[in-house]
C-alpha cells in the first residue's frame, strides 16, 4: 500500500492484518504519517496481536478496528516488522 499526501501535507497510508498476514506499505522520509492498520473482527490473535519495529524500536499493541500510527520517518530504506514472535513478517519501505 502506498502511502498518499493530503492537503494538510500529511501522508496517509491503510494496511489491513488478517490472521496470518501484514500488508506492507510504502512511504516518504521527511513527511509527517498516518498509518491506519485495520484489523477486522477474528482476524486478531495471540500471535499476530503486537506488530515489532525492531529498527525503529517499536512495539505497537493492536485491537480490533482502526489502530492509527503517527510519526515522520526521518531513514530511507526498507524495514521489516514482524509479529511479536517473528513468524509473520512485512515491510515498510521508505524511499
């Protein structure tokens, strides 16, 4: 998913989790985020219940609904996130 940038100069960008899957986004260095990570009823477990940034040095509990991240990625490059055990992975790519 690529992120867009709004009138108020601020990129936003959706993913969705599913039960066994992260969607990977792909964003700008510099510009202020708004990254909305859908999660829809059942689809939210034990396992993939906490996204991991180790690069960033993230831990972002999830819930059902809407989890709204904000931050400004200041690196170009390509991160991994994963589940709080590793075993489901995905990008965020920062050109």
């Amino acid at each position: 998913n690529v992120a867009s940038i709004d009138a108020d100069g601020i990129q936003r960008v959706t993913s969705n989790i599913t039960s066994n899957s992260y969607e990977s986004i792909s964003i700008q260095a510099g510009v202020k985020t708004q990254w909305t990570i859908h999660v829809d009823q059942g689809d939210l477990s034990g396992c993939n219940n906490r996204i991991l940034i180790r690069s960033f040095g993230a831990e972002i509990p999830l819930q059902v609904g809407d989890n709204i991240i904000e931050f400004t990625p200041t690196e170009k490059g390509t991160f991994t996130f994963t589940c709080w055990m590793g075993m489901i992975r995905s990008r965020i790519i920062i050109t």
